[in-house]
C-alpha cells in the first residue's frame, strides 16, 4: 500500500548546528556544508540535491541552499541490496525527488501495520522542504539506485532463477501502474518500456517489454557475442539507438569483453572484442568504441577511438588517442562541453567531438577533469562514488579560479549559481 502524508515541519529534517568553520576553496564561491556526496547532484524545488554518505557511514538525502551551501534539509536514506560498482543516482520529476529510506525513519507518526515486516520504503520528498510527500513500503530485496520509467518511477527487487522484479509506481501518488519479472538482473541497458537483460552464471539474453512485463525474444548470450567469452560479473552498458540495441560485456579472463549490435528483433547484426569508450554520456545516441583496461597497472589507454555505425558496425570515423590514459585526467583528457573532449596526444592538444569525428588543434585547454572509480563505505559494505566533472585545464590541472559557466554535466544550476563535486565536496560558482 502507498500511505500519503500531509506536510507539516515535523516531517523536516535539518542538520543538527556545527560551530565547525565553513569550508572553502579558491575555485568556489562556497563549499557545500553537507556530507560527502556518492551520487551525482540534481537541481530541484529551488534546492541542490545529492545523496552523501556521513562520517558515521550513514547515507543522507540533501538538500543544499544554491547561494549559500548550506544544509537547508536532510533526510535518511539506505543503499538497501547494492551492488558496489553500479553509481547510485537520483529520479527527478518537476520538485519532486525520490528517496529509499529505512521503514519509519523519517516521519514516526506513520506507520503501516500490514508491512510490519517491510524494512524500506520509497518516499517521494519535496525538495523545497524536505517534507514527504507519500511513501511505498518494499521488502528486503529491494536494490538501489532506483530508476526512471517512463511516467513513473521504477524499484527492482530480486526474483527466483536470477530475475528481476520491476514496481512501476506513479510519481504523483505512488500507487503501482505495473509490476513484471520476466527480466533478468542487471538489465544492461533500457529505453521506456523496453530493456534487454543477462544473468551471471546462465548463457541467456533477454528483450522485455512492458517495465518487465513481457518477453519480445531470448537467445544464448553466447550466439550473441561471438567466442568471446562474456557476462555482466565485469561490467555491462548498454544503448538502444535506431532500431539497434548495441550491447557490451565484460569478459572474466580479464580482456576487454566484446560490443554486439543486435537488431529490435533479435538478430545479431555485427560483434567486435571491444569495449566502449568510457566518459561517454548517457544521452549519446550513437556507439564510441576504443580502449583497453589493465587492471593490473591501473591504465586505461584510449589507443584508436572509433565511431561505429549501429547497424553494420563498420567504422564512421576514427582517431589515434595512443597512450592517452584515462585514468590520468586534467594531464591527458578533459571535457570540453555536452560532445567534445581535450586530448593531449603527440601532436599536440586536440579537440575531439566524440559525437562526429571531427578533430581542431586547442589552443585554451581550459575544460572539466573526470574523477571516476572512487570508492566509500557507505553502511556495512564499499560502494563506488558517481563519477563528477571539476575545472581543470589539459596539461595543468585543476583550476585555481571559479568557473565562469557549469555545464550541465558537471552540475545544476540554481538561484544564479552552479555547482559541481570536486574532492569529496560539492562546490558552487556564480554564474550567468
């Protein structure tokens, strides 16, 4: 059942008074006052949100004033089951934020009798207030992050023979609009009601419909990506683009795994032992492939980068990167804007944009440095930070000078200012 609560100011939670001294930085107009942030922030309801994780590894939903940084409201949260690679992330609908919260936590003068049982709840919270607006209960095998789903908001909870269970629940009322286990966990990628998925210890690949509802195919994971050996242990991506779902996984022996194209209706259009380029927006509606992880020197170099038509697979356009190394940002790699990224390779600083091809030579390296693959305790377990964007310049570093403009990449933007993470702190600068 969905319990709808009237807002009152006993339903806000407020940190408790520091006589600690604001935090700064020279790149900042001000340095937020909350916890350290493990998802990545969204603006809402006139306030910048984020989950952080406190110093007691508690997990907190925030919710910061733009032109100040302070802590205008909290409220618990919980990472319920987990997996520890997988980013956590924030579902936005207009000012309204949805939060998973231990059963109770939040507001004790509600309770629910029949779910007794029932550890956490899905609270939809007005990220004006804090105040919440109605909660959902769900069992323990509920998992994080939460995802969006068309007009809703979707909770997946474990299902027997490695499925998944998808709750599809309205974001206005929280009352169930669908509910399906026909797919598998992880789901490798999604697109409205469609979503293809893959099971660790079974040789199955699946295409659902309907949030989980219907099965449209299922083949062995095997005739779908060559004689690669792959499953989604090491990792998965996925995107669906043009009548294209173009799927990757990793492989246990430790080698790039392989990228298929596989068609709407379940033929294998084309499969290549690469993986995609990391860094790559989730909005790109196109396939960036290139690269190789060595997990053992902790390098990832980018070596050719190549654009793939979805359909045929073939290479659309390509660049020489070499030894460009990911993992050493602001020295080797920084982003641009929504497309393009800074690379420093032997010829010099070029600018590529990963959404065509094309290639100029950067005189102003100024961009935002990725920081991705940090770890931190959140509750009993490690669970990865949400990679961020702060200022830097290629070749130099980070900036010692606020930023004239955030992109939205890197951070909302809110009551004239625009705020980003960097070292564990959300820091803001005045923009427009």
């Amino acid at each position: 059942s969905t319990t709808t609560t009237s807002p009152s100011p006993s339903t806000e939670r407020r940190s408790p008074q520091t006589t600690a001294p604001a935090r700064t930085a020279d790149d900042a107009a001000w340095v937020g006052q909350g916890p350290r942030p493990v998802s990545g922030l969204v603006g809402a309801g006139g306030r910048i949100v984020y989950l952080g994780v406190d110093d007691e590894h508690r997990l907190q939903l925030i919710g910061l004033n733009p032109a100040t940084g302070a802590v205008a409201w909290n409220r618990p949260s919980t990472a319920a089951t987990h997996v520890a690679g997988v980013e956590q992330r924030l579902v936005v609908e207009g000012d309204t934020v949805f939060n998973v919260e231990p059963a109770g936590a939040a507001n004790s003068r509600v309770a629910f009798p029949a779910q007794a049982a029932d550890p956490f709840e899905v609270v939809a919270v007005d990220a004006a207030t804090g105040r919440d607006l109605w909660h959902h209960p769900f069992g323990e095998s509920m998992s994080t992050p939460l995802h969006r789903c068309g007009d809703g908001v979707c909770v997946l909870e474990d299902a027997p023979g490695r499925h998944v269970d998808i709750t599809r629940l309205s974001f206005t009322t929280g009352a169930v609009t669908s509910e399906g286990a026909a797919a598998f966990d992880p789901l490798i990628g999604e697109d409205g009601e469609l979503a293809i998925s893959s099971p660790s210890g079974r040789d199955t690949f699946v295409l659902t419909s309907g949030f989980g509802k219907k099965v449209e195919w299922e083949h062995p994971r095997s005739e779908l990506f060559g004689s690669v050996d792959v499953a989604p242990d090491t990792g998965w991506e996925g995107l669906h683009t043009g009548g294209v779902w173009i799927a990757w996984l990793g492989s246990p022996d430790g080698s790039d795994g392989a990228t298929s194209g596989i068609a709407d209706d379940g033929t294998l259009l084309w499969t290549q032992p690469r993986r995609p380029c990391p860094l790559i927006p989730d909005s790109f509606d196109f396939a960036v492939l290139c690269g190789h992880l060595d997990s053992s020197l902790h390098q990832f170099t980018l070596g050719t980068i190549e654009g793939v038509d979805p359909l045929t697979g073939t290479t659309q356009w390509s660049f020489d990167a070499g030894s460009v190394d990911v993992l050493q940002p602001g020295s080797n790699i920084v982003r641009l804007d929504a497309t393009h990224f800074g690379l420093h390779v032997g010829s010099g600083n070029m600018g590529l944009d990963y959404a065509t091809g094309a290639t100029n030579p950067l005189a102003d390296g100024k961009g935002w440095c990725p920081r991705f693959g940090d770890f931190v305790q959140v509750e009993d377990a490690e669970s990865i930070v949400a990679t961020s964007w702060s200022p830097c310049t290629l070749e130099i570093g980070p900036d010692h000078a606020p930023p004239t403009a955030v992109p939205d990449f890197a951070g909302p933007s809110s009551d004239g200012f625009g705020a980003w993470v960097e070292n564990g702190e959300v820091r803001a600068a005045k923009v427009g």
